[in-house]
C-alpha cells in the first residue's frame, strides 16, 4: 500500500510541476486540482488532498478557505514545499508580502530546485517595486527551470517598467515560445508596443490575447488605450466598458474611461468614472492625477450651471491648475516613472555623500598632508574656454587646495573652487573636516568655503539634528580666519548653525589653538588681497605634537612676494609648501623710466627685467622659491600654484630646483592633486596608484620616484606597483 501511495504521490508532483502550467483556463485549473483531489484521497495522501483543495479553493477565490487548507496541509505534513508555495500565493493575493515571503523562503528551503517560489519573491519584490530584487528572483527561476515560461512574463513586466522596451518585448517573446497558449505575455507585448506608440502592432497583440483569453479584462483596457489615443472615441467606449464588465474590480479601466468622458465632453460621468477608480484603489501618482480630473470636471459642471458662455468656460479650465496638472501628466505618464527614479537616485547619491562616515583618524588616513589642487592658481575660476584645455594636462584643471590630518583631526586650508570635488575623490568626504583656514580672500583659495559650510549644515540633517536655531548638537566647524575673510565671513559664519565663532588668526601673534596637537602660526606674506590691502595676507606654520611634545613643523607660504621676513618665518619647518606663481620672464614696461641724468636704457635695464630678473610683485616666483629653500632647507620642499602657462615647463623647474637644493633638503616635489606626504618623524610620500588610494600606502623618502602621469600629474607609485 505504502508503495502505491508514493507512486500516486510521484506522479502527482509530476503532474503539478509539468502539466499544470500549461492550464491556464481557471475552469480547466479547478478541474485540474479536483482530480489531483480525488487521486490523492483514493491513496491516503492527506497532506496532498488538502493541497489540491487548497489550491481550488484560491482559484474559485476564496482565499480564506485556500488558507485554511494549506495551513491543515502543513499540519499534516510540515515540508511539503508545494503547500507552503501556495500558502505564499494566497497570503500575496492578500497583500500580506512579509508573510507571503516568509512562506516562499520555507518552500526554497525544503526544496532548493523548485521554481515556482522565486517566481513567487518575484511577484512580491515586483508589487513593492523593488525592481532590481524582482529581476534577480525572475532570473533565479529561469536558472532553476529554463521550460518555465511565467519569470520570463514577470522579467517583461519590469523591464517594462524600467522603460528597457527592447528588452521587455524580447521576455514576453520568450515567455510566448515556451507556452503560445500563456495569454498574459501576448498582453504585455501589446503594453509594449503601445509605450512605443506603434499602435497598430500594439492592437495586433491585444487582440491576439483575446483570442487566447476572451475572459481577460487587460486587453480591452489597452485597445481602448489606443483608441483614444488615436481620436476614436466612439470605439474606445465599447472597450472601456468591456474590460469592466469583466475585470469589475480593476481601477485601470475606470481611469481610462474617466479620460475620455472627459474627452467627449461629458464632465459628470467623467468624475464618476474617476471616483471609481480611485474607489478601486487606484494608485499613486494616477489616484493625485484623477483627483485633479475630478476638480476639473466639477468646475466645469459649475460654471455650466452658472450659465456661463462656451468660450468663456472653456477659457476658464485652459487657465485652471488642474487643466495643466492632467494634461502634463497625461503627455509624461510614462516619463514618470524614469523621473522618479532618477530623483530617488540623486538623493540617495546626496544623503551618501554627506552623511558619509569619517575616515580621518581611522586606519592609515591619518598624519599627512594632501595638495588637494591640481598645480594651478587663479584659472579654475574662469570660464572653461580660458582654462587652457585640449593641450597638455588634465581637461578639467581642478582647483582646490590643502588638507591637513594630525591625531585624527582634519583641516582644510584655503579649500578654493573645486576643493570638495578633490576632497571626495580622494575618498574623504564633509565627516573628515574639522578645521578651515583661510590665508587671504582670492576666489581660488576661499571659494568652497561656503559649499563646505552647506555640506556640514546638510550633514547634521542628514544625522536627524533641527538644523535652526544655531543647535548645540550640531557638529561645528571652526575656523580660523586671516583679516579680509574675517571681514567676509565672520557674520555668515556665525549665524549658519553649524559653524562655531570663527577666530582671527593675527600676523606674527601667539599660536594658535586648534588642537591639543596641533598649533597654528600666522606669519607676514605680502600679496594683494582683493580688498586692495597687500599687508594682511598670511601664510602658516603649523606645529604638529604628540603625548611626549613637539613632533614636527609644517610650513604653508600660501601666496606672498618674496619679502626678508619669511625664512625667519618659516625657520625649522620640517616640510615647506611654497607658491610659486609665474616665471619671471620679464615682459612688463619698466615701472619708471631712467633717473634724471641716466640713460634712459639704464633704469629698463634694471627694473624693467628681462628673464628671472626682477622679484615678482605678487608671488615667490622662482627666485623667492629658491631663496626660502635654500634659507630654510627643510626635509621636504613643494613648488606649488603654478601658472597655467607653465602647465608642461613646471616639471623642469622642479628637476632644477631638485638638483640645486641643499643637502639637508631630501626631495623638492611638485605640489599638485597627487600628493600626499605622510608626516612624522620619518617623512614619506603616499602612492598615488589607484589599489593604494584608500589606504595611503607610504612609500619611504629614498624610495620615491615622481613620473608624470598621462594627465600632466606627478604620480608617485610604490613598489607593489611599480614596475620591478
Ligand atoms: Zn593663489
Ligand atoms: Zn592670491
Ligand atoms: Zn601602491
């Protein structure tokens, strides 16, 4: 007997798996599953007969019951798969989708090849709009069962979705070749063809559906779709009316007849139409559209009754809010959703980046300074055609400026256009800057201060702080600030809410604070600030310390002319950061003319220059370089802020000022976006190879090699990727 039981048991499971779906009439399924019944309850097979019922029973829809039999199924026999997926397919029917899931996962578990259960997490993953999970589950059941043709019909449906129409019609054509008889993908083909606007094909399709299925409402929703769309009104009715009389619970149909009631001019039963709809469940954002509709229609009914002329009611909707929200949104309906997942896209990108977590302090990104800058000076702010591109260096000639990371804290110094760009790039975001420091107020040293300011603003909100009034539990940024930014920022700066009372950095004053490690010192340059002062600039000497004391001294000229005070200034710095400008090549007329009693050639002579003659008037150029290295002699020296005339030529001013340097100078490195020294007491250089650029790989100082990259940038690679 037992015997019997589990051959009828085996060829059940045959049946269900490869036989049943290929039924697709709900009459021939019922039967199917009446039989299966009879089978079961002939040989004893309880778990199996309760089963079958199950499964009538949700086809006569009657979900209650099919739910009681599934549960007494399982009662009967816990790791029957099959009970367990229908149980899933009555609980999703019923909306209940966490349910539903945990139900399909059971049924995965107990038997991993079936497929119907990731068909099932499809459907659920689908209705949640979840589309990517969706796919995958579809693709997971076409992997497992490449006859079956329902995941190819849910793969069409999103791609669909997705506006992927190509795509989508080749699933649907896949799904029709592996069961001609399956009607539901001749339906989405049709939707297809109709978001393609290719209606007559479209029509084809609907009507090639309604031959496999005269009792599906779908396609005469579609054709009356179409007809509308073409300006057949009087057809569009008939198949309106059509696809409710057999699909009476679907809210589709009423919205499309709602529309061209509307059309017809027929504003009551339009808003009845809509009222329907949206009665039915109509979902966003076709429930807000026929919302509108339903306004539009009553104002219309009113000024009728009103008995207002045509032409003056007419006039009237044309200019009404609802008249431009459903025709905009019927001519973007199917935009909409590419829309809307763009925007969700964009600000997921936005609440990424600036509620990212803090990478200062956290494994090797600590003790360095980074040239957040390309090499340039001024140009980034100019229009693109003037910035010098298609010759040599990189197309986009990014701005930016320092940071600096001691003991876990992150400063900015003079961050100017393009700093946050240059920040993130280098996998640091607003969550690693502590500190801002401004040495004077020219746009390419202060112009994302604000864009810094906004992103800390953005990235307490992010982290769910009230953003107004000024907030305690804000995360602050603090500055410090020579004259002219003071001058400019102190007010913005302390009513923004995020940023603490920014602080005056006084010339050649006491250290300042910003850390229990690190100090800063604000000394004398000389460059003319945009407030038309040339005394209030200031460059930096930072004073770096750890537990036991003073580590190592870091030095930052920013921009200044050469002036006597500065190796005084920078005197013990350990690395040295200096702006060059331009090459003093002399073009300028000479500033006075001869001295009385002089030849006048005498005083061009001397003050009108010539090649590396004269001081620049406004930066070190290569003289005040040289002169600071050779005073100074620090450990490392970097050329930085380079005109863009000398895009290519500041490589051999670097390998001149290299060889000329003093002995206790050990590299003279070009200060642009690819440089990172790591501080310390042993000083290095980071590679700048993309597989080290999360983990700040220190190369030692007698290991490095600068080359020149492919966009005008040193790099600088460490031995694990350098050629051997
Ligand atoms: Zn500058
Ligand atoms: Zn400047
Ligand atoms: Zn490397």
């Amino acid at each position: 007997m037992t015997g019997d039981r589990s051959e009828t048991i085996e060829t059940m499971r045959e049946r269900y798996l490869h036989e049943y779906r290929y039924i697709h009439k709900k009459a021939d399924r019922i039967a199917f599953f009446e039989e299966i019944g009879d089978m079961a309850a002939e040989a004893g097979a309880s778990a199996w007969k309760r089963f079958a019922d199950g499964m009538s029973a949700s086809l006569r829809e009657d979900m209650e019951g099919a739910l009681a039999f599934f549960e007494e199924a399982l009662a009967l026999d816990p790791q029957n798969a099959y009970a367990w997926y229908g149980k899933g397919s009555v609980l999703r029917e019923q909306k209940r989708y966490d349910e539903a899931l945990a139900a399909y996962e059971k049924a995965i578990s107990l038997d991993p090849e079936f497929a119907a259960p990731w068909y099932g997490k499809g459907t659920v993953a689908q209705s949640q709009k979840r589309y990517d999970e969706a796919l995958a589950a579809y693709e997971k059941a076409v992997s497992l069962d490449p006859e079956f043709a329902y995941p190819w019909y849910g793969k069409g449906n999103i791609l669909r979705a997705e506006g992927r129409y190509d795509e989508a019609l080749a699933a649907f054509e896949k799904a029709i070749t592996l069961d001609p008889q399956f009607a539901a993908p001749w339906n989405g083909k049709g939707n297809v063809l109709c978001d393609q606007k290719r209606y007559d094909e479209a029509l084809a399709a609907y009507e090639k559906t309604i031959a496999i299925d005269p009792e599906r409402g779908a396609p005469w929703y579609g054709k009356g779709n179409i007809l509308r769309a073409e300006g057949r009104y009087d057809e569009a009715l008939p198949a309106y009316e059509k696809a409710i009389a057999l699909d009476p619970e679907s809210a589709a149909p009423h919205y499309g007849l709602g529309a061209l009631l509307w059309l017809q001019g027929r504003p009551r039963e339009s808003a009845e139409a809509f009222r329907r709809a949206i009665e039915l469940g109509l979902e966003s954002p076709w429930k807000e559209a026929a919302e509108s509709w339903i306004e539009r229609a009553e104002r219309m009914i009113k000024s009728k009754e009103g008995g207002k002329p045509k032409e003056e009611r007419e006039q009237a909707d044309r200019s009404s809010d609802e008249a431009l929200v459903t025709d905009l949104f019927e001519a973007m309906k199917d935009d909409l959703p590419g829309i809307r997942k763009k925007k969700m896209e964009f600000e997921k990108q936005i609440a990424e980046s600036v509620g990212r977590s803090r990478i200062v302090g956290e494994a090797g990104a600590d003790d360095m300074l980074l040239v957040l800058r390309d090499w340039n000076s001024f140009s980034p702010i100019l229009r693109r055609e003037l910035r010098g591109q298609g010759g040599p260096g990189p197309d986009e000639r990014l701005g930016g400026g320092y940071f600096l990371v001691w003991k876990g804290h992150g400063v900015v110094i003079d961050p100017g256009v393009d700093f946050v760009t240059q920040l993130y790039r280098k996998g640091l975001s607003i969550a690693d800057v502590d500190t801002v420091i401004v040495t004077h107020c020219h746009l390419d040293h202060t112009r994302d201060v604000e864009s810094l300011v906004d992103m800390n603003y953005r990235y307490n909100q992010a982290k769910g702080f009230k953003p107004h009034p000024a907030n305690d539990d804000f995360r602050q940024l603090q500055f410090r600030l020579c004259d002219s930014a003071f001058m400019k920022y102190s007010e913005y700066l302390k009513t923004s809410g995020c940023c603490r009372s920014p602080e005056q950095l006084v010339r050649g004053g006491n250290t300042n604070r910003i850390t229990d490690f690190i100090d800063v010192e604000a000394v004398p340059a000389q460059h003319m600030d945009i407030n038309g002062r040339d005394q209030e600039a200031i460059g930096l000497v930072f004073m770096l310390k750890d537990d036991t004391g003073p580590v190592m001294r870091v030095g930052i000229t920013s921009d200044s002319k050469w002036i006597e005070s500065l190796p005084k200034s920078f005197k013990g710095c350990d690395v040295v950061v200096a702006h060059l400008g331009t090459i003093e090549v002399g073009e300028e007329k000479a500033a006075t003319a001869g001295k009385a009693g002089e030849a006048p050639d005498a005083g061009k002579d001397v003050n009108g220059g010539g090649f590396l003659k004269t001081d620049l008037k406004n930066h070190l150029g290569t003289k005040g370089c040289f002169r600071l290295l050779q005073h100074v002699k620090p450990k490392v020296f970097v050329i930085g802020e380079f005109g863009e005339e000398l895009v290519e030529t500041r490589f051999k001013i670097i390998q001149v000022f290299h060889r000329l340097k003093p002995q206790e100078t050990r590299f003279v490195l070009g200060g642009d976006s690819n440089l990172a020294i790591g501080l310390g007491k042993e000083l290095s250089v980071c590679c700048s190879h993309p597989e080290c650029a999360r983990s700040w790989t220190r190369i030692p100082l007698d290991q490095v090699r600068p080359v020149i990259g492919g966009d005008f940038l040193f790099q600088y690679i460490c031995s694990q990727h350098g050629i051997a």
